[in-house]
C-alpha cells in the first residue's frame, strides 16, 4: 500500500510525503503506482518550475518514498504551489477512493 500524507497550514498545502509501494500488480505493469507517481510527480515538477518555489525535495526508488517540504516564498509563489497542490490532492482523492486498498491518503491540518 502507498501512504500520502499531506500536511496543510492555514489552508495551504506545505508538504506531500508518499511512502510504499502499492502492491496492485508486479512492478512495472503497477498502474495504480503509475498513475499515482504522475499526478504527484507533476505537480513536483510545477512547484518548483512553474511556480519556481523553493523547496526540499527528495525520492528513493527502492523504499518508494517521495517527499516535499515547501519553503518561505512569495504571495505569487504562494498562490501558484496552492493551485498546483490543491489540484494534486483532488487527483489523489480521486485515486484512492477508486483504489482504497491500494492508496491510503491522510490530510493533516494546521501542522507546525
């Protein structure tokens, strides 16, 4: 199973932890992990690119984690990683509820 685990504060997203493989098929042929690294993996891509926010960013193949810690930014910097985050979270509720034995996902709020 993956575990995601988003952490908000006041209302915005400030880190994604995934953790695990998910275990629907044979690594390779896995499209519950597929789909899954792409929506995550994509919106990594538009904090820190499009947005161009600073970040810490780091992922291990072989354990199957992932995780992102935003860092200070400014109000344009701020509003880009909330839609980027906030659009990743509504595809990955939509993963999981499709696949809940597979993708167990944990929002906390107001961390810090």
């Amino acid at each position: 199973m993956t575990k995601v685990i988003v952490s908000r504060k006041k209302g915005h997203v400030v880190s994604v932890q995934c953790s695990g493989h998910s275990g629907y098929a044979p690594e390779g042929e896995d499209i519950v992990c597929a789909a899954l690294s792409a929506v995550i993996q994509t919106a990594v891509l538009g904090v820190m690119r499009v947005a161009g926010a600073d970040a810490d960013y780091h992922t291990d193949q072989d354990k199957g984690s992932l995780s992102l810690t935003l860092k200070s930014m400014n109000e344009s910097q701020r509003r880009d990683c909330d839609a980027i985050l906030n659009t990743m979270l509504l595809g990955v509720k939509d993963l999981q509820e499709g696949f809940s034995a597979f993708i167990k996902l944990e929002v906390k709020d107001d961390v810090y």
